[in-house]
C-alpha cells in the first residue's frame, strides 16, 4: 500500500524546519549574502559618485560589478543552499560550511532545467493546439502579438495544469541528485509519486501561497520606507529593503527544497519504488 503524503502537515514541516536551522542556514549561506552586499554597495557609490568618478577605480568596475551581478550571486546561493538543505533533511547531514558550488550543484540545476522543460511539454502542445484551431491568433501587427479567445484561455489553462502535474510526478529527480541517489530517474520519480499527484499539487500550492504572501508583505515594507524615509537615505533604505527581499527568497526557497526532501524520505521509507540512498 502506497503511502498518501498528508498535505498540509508536510508543508508544516518544512516550514518548521527551515525556521528552526537559522543558524544553519546562516552559516551555509553567509559569503554569498555578504559578497552579494558588496556588490550592491559598490554600484550605489558608482551612482552617488556621477560623471566625475568615472577615472576611479569605482566608476571602472562599478558598471560591470552591480544589482545585477549581486543578483546573480544570490541565485547561486539558493541553488547551493538547495542542495545542501536537501543533503541535511534526506541523509541528516550537519548544516556546516558555505554550500558549494560544485559538480552537484551544477547537475542539480541542469536536471531541474531539463524536468522543467519534459513539465513544459502539455503547455507546449497545448498552445500549438490553439494556434492550429484558431483559439489562439497571432497579430503581429497589433500590441499584443498573439490574441485569444476563451477557448485558447481554457486550453491554455489545461496545459498549465497538466505542465504542473508532470512537474510534481518528477520532481524526486533533482531531490536524487542532490543525494547522489544516482538510480533515481524520471521514470522512477513518475513510478513513486504515483498515487499521490494531486497531493502533491496542494503541497505546490500552499507553498505558492505562503511565497506569495511573504513577497507582497516585502513589496509593502519596501513601499513603506521609501515613502516615510528621508530622502537622502534613499540609496541606503532601497538596499537595505532589497537585502530583506533577498533573506525572504532564501527562506521560501529552503521551505521549498524542504518540502520535496520530505516528499522524497516519506515516499523512500514507504517503499514506493525508491531504494533509501546509500551511506
């Protein structure tokens, strides 16, 4: 007998996880949070300097080094924090050191690339389908360059869900990596999940929901101080808001790895079809 994930108390969880390893997660993910700040504070002093800083060695490398690097190094972060929380949820691994950017690290994003794009394929036909029915209308001509009626509206709505069904049936598979269990496959993830897809869709959405309302309570924090902020802190208030938005993203993105963690020890110690990873 197939062991049924219980919805709500599995998104619990990994929410208490998460907030009771903060220290943990602090220490994993401390230098990318630190460089990301630098980065940050080097553009807004190339900003603040102007046209007349543009011999120093700020005005060089401040264009090239800014948000958008700070950015990315705090992608990088979740994935290697990602990884790391799923090695300490599945195989009880310490929450030492930074999280690496390794060989793992790189294979786990490159199977979620490819687990995303096989979940993408219902949408994808799905959008054809109103293309060649008529449901769906390119105007290029127009402002929007495509227009659809209800009936490319319900296809469409179709294919979103049977994209983010599929996603829920594979999603062991980046889990595996992260563990090393090298056996697990999609057809393996697609095997074990069986019987419990439209739990997973709830696990799924509750999270988004949770997501959703940590990211509208930082959209109005960051409202809040800049219009009640004095106007020479401007720079300051806006990084100081963008740091807190980051710390939101590396919550909600542990809570997520957290949740298919679980997912993947509860379906492994029922026996559904995945060997528990070796020692």
């Amino acid at each position: 007998m197939r062991a049924k994930l219980p919805v709500l108390g599995l998104v619990v969880a990994a929410w208490r996880d998460v907030l009771g390893h903060l220290a943990g997660l602090a220490r994993i993910a401390w230098p990318y949070y630190a460089l990301a700040l630098a980065l940050s504070l080097l553009a807004m002093a190339g900003r603040a300097g102007g046209p007349t800083s543009g011999g120093g060695l700020i005005g060089a490398i401040a264009p090239a080094l800014g948000e958008g690097t700070a950015e990315i190094v705090l992608s990088l972060c979740v994935v290697a924090c990602a990884v790391r929380w799923q090695r300490h949820v599945v195989l009880a691994e310490p929450l030492r050191g930074i999280a690496p950017l390794d060989g793992r690290v790189l294979r786990y994003a490159l199977w979620n690339m490819l687990v995303g794009l096989v979940a993408a394929l219902p949408l994808g036909a799905a959008a054809l389908l109103g293309y060649a029915t008529g449901a769906i209308v390119r105007t290029p001509q127009a402002e929007a360059p495509f227009t659809i009626g209800f009936a490319g509206i319900g296809l469409l709505g179709l294919g979103v869900a049977a994209a983010s069904f599929f996603l829920m049936r594979l999603c062991l598979v980046p889990v595996g990596v992260s563990i090393d269990d090298r056996a697990m496959g999609l057809q393996r993830s697609w095997a074990a999940t069986r019987g419990n897809g439209l739990r997973l869709l709830g696990i799924m959405l509750l999270l988004v929901l949770g997501f959703g309302a940590l990211a509208t309570a930082a959209a109005g924090l960051q409202l809040l101080v800049v219009v009640v902020g004095p106007e020479n802190a401007t720079g300051a208030i806006l990084v100081a808001t963008s740091i807190v938005e980051a710390l939101l993203d590396l919550l909600t993105g542990m809570a997520g790895a957290s949740a298919l963690a679980l997912v993947y020890r509860t379906l492994a110690a029922s026996g559904a079809a995945i060997r528990p990873p070796e020692a």
